[in-house]
C-alpha cells in the first residue's frame, strides 16, 4: 500500500434549509477544495461521492444526480453510503483509491440536502427499522438514543449535567467556526438541562440540528503530495465495523463496533498506546453523550471515564485531549456525510495548522476522527498524521 | 420451474400493512431561483455562459461541469423562448400502461442561442411522422397564473 497525503479541504455553510440544490453545494465545497489544493479538475482521477439516504434529498439514487457538481462527469466515479458512519467512511473509500496504487489523485465529497425532507427528516428516519418487528410502534431515533443514553449514564451513574457540558463546549468551539450551523458564545450547563424535554433523558439543546451542507478532501499519493507541500499530512489508519441488527439483544452501554473500527485503525497506523500517541480526536457528536461514548469507544479513556475528563476540562480546546474542535456536529450543524468537514477535514486543518480560530495549540502531530450510524451499528475511523 | 407459478394471494402470509412517507420542498437552487423568478414575469428564458469553454447553458447553471468555474452574474443572458426539436416519441401509454386519451408528444429542443436542449411537449400543426428539425416556440401559462415551476412553460407549438 501506499501513503497517501491530504491536500486540500473544502466546506460550504451548514444551515437547516439553504437555497443551493446539493449539486451546487457539492459544487461550492469542492471548488474550495481545490483552491486549497492548488488543482484543477482535469488533476482529479477519480470521484467519491459520500451522501446518506436517498430519503433526504429526496432523490432517488442522488450519487448520479450530483456528480456534476463533484466533479465527476467523465470520470471513475462512485458514490459510498452507510448511514451515519457515512462522513468518514467516504474518505476511507477515496483512500484506498489511491492506497492501492489505482489512482495518483482523488477527491472525496460528501452532500446532504436534509431540507428537502418536509417537514422534517425524521419522516426518513421512521423507515430505517426492521417493518415487521420494530416498526408497526413508530419508534423514532430520539426514543432509541434516549434509551441507550439512559443505560450508559446509569450503568456508570453518570450525571445529566456532565453530559450537557459537551454541549457547551462544543457549541463554544463552534463560534470559531466559518460555516457554523449553532455557534453559541454564551451558551450554559443550565441553557441545555433547561432545554425542552425531548424523551427522557434528552433536552433539546442535547441534540445536533439537521442541517444542508457539503464538504471535500483531495488526496493524492505521498510522493505527487511533494510537488505541493514539504510537509505532508498523511492518512496513518483507518478502520470500519458494524454490530448485529438485532439491537434489542445488545447492550448499548458500550460502542463496541466503534472499539474494533479503531483497533483496525490504530494496528495501520502503528499506534499501540491511543491515550499517549494520540493529540485530539473528532468523536461524532450528533448527541452530547455519543461524544463521550464514543471517546471511550475510540479506546481514548475507560469506560465510564469520559465525562469525567469532560468535567475536568481534559476535552477543551487547550486541554490535554481537545475533543472536537470544530466544534462538532452540535455546534457546526449535522448534514449526515457531509460533517466529513468536522470530522476529517478538520483534523486536517489542524495538523496544516490552517484552522484559525480553532486551531489547537502545541503544534498536534496525530488526530483522530470518526463517524458513527445506522442503529446504533457503524463506526467509522480514520486516524490522521502529519508525514 | 417456480417462475412459471402463479402468484399466490399476497395477503395469505402474516403482514403489515405500511407505507414509506415522503414529502419534499425541493429548493430551485441559486442558478434555479434566478431562471425560474425570470419565467415567472417573462416568455423568454435566461441562459450562463461558461466564461472558459464558452458553453451556453439553459436553463442556466451555477457552475460550468467541465471547466469546474462558477458563471459569474454578467455572464448571464436573456434568450428567446425558442429552439429546434432535436429528437422526439409519441406516447401512447403512461407510466402505468394505460392508454393516452390524447397521444403526447415529447421531445427535446435545442434552445436557440444555447448550447442546451430542454425536454418539452410538443405541439404541431398537423400531424407528422417526423419532427425532427421543426422550429418550435414555448407557450406559458398567464402570466397571473404562473409559479415558477417548469409547469409554467405549458407546451412548445410548432412556429410558422
Ligand atoms: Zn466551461
């Protein structure tokens, strides 16, 4: 295999309901993309497109659809999608394009037009069960997170105020944030516990909003990456894995599909101690105690433990582990695939030292990122370095 | 040969009923706001011209798919509701199989002063076998009735 840099990065605005189709978003993030990258379309060899349900957009097979916007037209192309997990398994996807040697140069775009879905996506999210034995109760994703976040604070008596606390830091690293959804300078622990009670035990303000947006990432190989930059930033792992869909015969206090999606990823990446080797990590974030599960998931603390650090400020932006600095998808805004921009690029920008006002301090040399979908099934992960 | 068999009562294995519940508000996008806002007011369309290639797109687009460049504002023209069918069918089933009252003619015109085609209904004279090559000229609703959808282009008839 061989090693393969990043670039370039691109990022349209996230907001509920913008008037760009997602041909135009995709368009506009991988324009940006390239300016980065410094590279003109006719330099691209290949295309992926990362886009979650066709329910969304409300087109069906919408890869097709928005190609031209990607940059694709006349050229390999696929689109990529496991749900949620979506966001960083597309870069996973346009990575091993050039890992295996089939291509020198590759962009990743990722587009979720959620405004679409009227009056809301949840409608979407009502099909995803199993139709004969989960669906005839119209359960709803907020019913089911709440529950597994009911077992995780009470398998470790966790208290609802240190979960909140990942929504006030995130939505305050957001404020950094060009394309930021839900920034909130000001925002309190008491703003979210004083939030409305969406199903017990999950406020709204515990919740990323559903959003429109897109975002891009060029690769090229090590080597080409030398004609642009002396200091390569290099994919060093990644990792992807699924559990059972039989969710009612699982414990959910724990992510374990997450914990073998990293293993995959820290043994590519040479990593053997994440907590030492590891300067910050990316955790998907659509709600405040999936941050926390998942930074015990990424094997980045003990279980039970990360809203401890949270507490402690360990996961602030100058802590010892800054923990979404972005600012995540609850204060950046969560279009599915398209938080690839948080959750990749981002590390990206960090390592680049390109992410302005969110940059962390002391010079970071590994990042981590990952996604997390379907019911409660996918995990995602890419871990990031500089070369 | 199971395929050969007939289908069975569908409702005689234990089911549930259900439905997958699917409404949008598809925006018109930024280049689409513009056409569409256009058509609402005029009988002509607005066209892009791709500053690199020189391609004229209708109905105009943001952004040139070859060159990857966004199509700046004054590279937007007015051209006239009007082309040549290039190709065309007559339908006489729709999409279920059932028969058309009126058989409908579609096809797709080459709108003139472009290098694009719109898919249109076509509306002739007289009867023809063949269409191809005729100039044709778009009919829109009244202008009080109009939405700004491609609905407000009725049909294209046949000029001359
Ligand atoms: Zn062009």
């Amino acid at each position: 295999m061989r090693n393969v840099s990043v670039i370039g990065g691109g990022m349209s605005l996230f907001r509920r309901r913008l008037k760009e189709t997602g041909k135009e978003l995709s368009f506009l993030a991988s324009k940006m993309a390239m300016e980065e990258a410094g590279v003109q379309r006719s330099d691209i060899d290949m295309v992926v497109m990362g886009s979650a349900p066709d329910a969304f957009d409300g087109i069906h097979m919408k890869g097709e659809n928005l190609l031209d916007g990607a940059g694709g037209k006349d050229k390999p192309y696929v689109r990529v999608f496991n749900g949620g997990g979506t966001g960083v398994f597309a870069p996973i996807a346009g990575w091993w394009h050039v890992a295996s040697g089939v291509a020198d140069m590759v962009m990743v775009v990722c587009e979720e037009k959620m405004g679409s879905c009227n009056p809301h996506p949840q409608t979407a999210f009502r099909n995803i069960w199993d139709p004969i034995l989960d669906r005839p109760l119209n359960p709803n994703l907020v019913w089911l997170f709440a529950m597994e976040m009911n077992r995780y604070m009470t398998r470790y008596d966790i208290k609802k105020e240190d979960i909140a606390r990942v929504a006030v830091k995130n939505k305050r690293n957001a404020v950094g944030h060009p394309c930021a959804q839900l920034p909130d300078a000001n925002i309190t622990v008491e703003d979210v516990l004083n939030s409305e009670m969406m199903a017990w035990p999950v406020n709204r303000l515990d919740i990323s909003p559903p959003s429109d947006g897109a975002s891009a990432l060029i690769y090229c190989s090590e080597e080409k990456a030398k004609e642009f930059t002396d200091d390569p930033i290099n994919v060093a792992g990644v990792g992807w894995n699924i559990d059972s869909s039989m969710w009612t015969n699982r414990d959910l206090y724990f992510p374990d599909y997450v914990a073998n999606a990293a293993k995959m990823a820290y043994k590519m990446a040479g990593i053997n101690d994440p907590r030492k080797e590891i300067d910050f990590a990316e955790p998907y974030d659509p709600f405040t105690y999936k941050e926390l599960h998942h930074l015990e998931g990424l094997l980045l603390c003990d279980k039970g433990e990360a809203p401890i650090l949270t507490r402690e400020g360990v996961t602030e932006r100058d802590g010892d582990l800054p923990v979404c600095p972005s600012g995540g998808l609850l204060g950046v805004g969560n279009p599915i695939a398209a938080t690839m921009g948080q959750k990749v690029c981002e590390l990206y920008w960090q390592l680049a030292g390109k992410a302005g006002k969110r940059q962390i301090p002391g010079d970071p040399q590994v990042g981590v990122g990952q996604a997390w979908g379907d019911i409660m099934q996918m995990g995602t992960v890419l871990v990031m370095r500089r070369g | 040969m199971t395929y050969l068999e007939k289908q069975s009562n569908p409702l005689d294995p234990v089911h549930f009923r259900g439905n997958l519940q699917a409404d949008y508000l598809y925006t018109s996008g930024a280049a689409g706001d513009k056409f569409f806002k256009h058509i609402m007011e005029n009988d002509s369309f607005l066209a892009s011209e791709c500053e690199e290639c020189g391609t004229v797109f209708c109905p105009p687009r943001l952004y040139c798919e070859d060159c990857f460049v966004e199509i700046p504002d004054e590279k937007w023209k007015e051209v006239p509701a009007k082309g040549t069918v290039r190709l065309f069918t007559t339908a006489m089933l729709n999409t279920f199989g059932e028969p058309l009252e009126v058989p409908k003619i579609i096809g797709l015109i080459d709108i003139e002063g472009t290098d694009s085609s719109m898919l249109g209904i076509l509306k002739t004279k007289d009867q023809k076998q063949d269409l191809t090559g005729i100039t044709v000229e778009a009919v829109f609703r009244p202008t009080q009735e109009r939405e700004g959808t491609l609905k407000d282009i009725l049909y294209f008839n046949e000029s001359g």
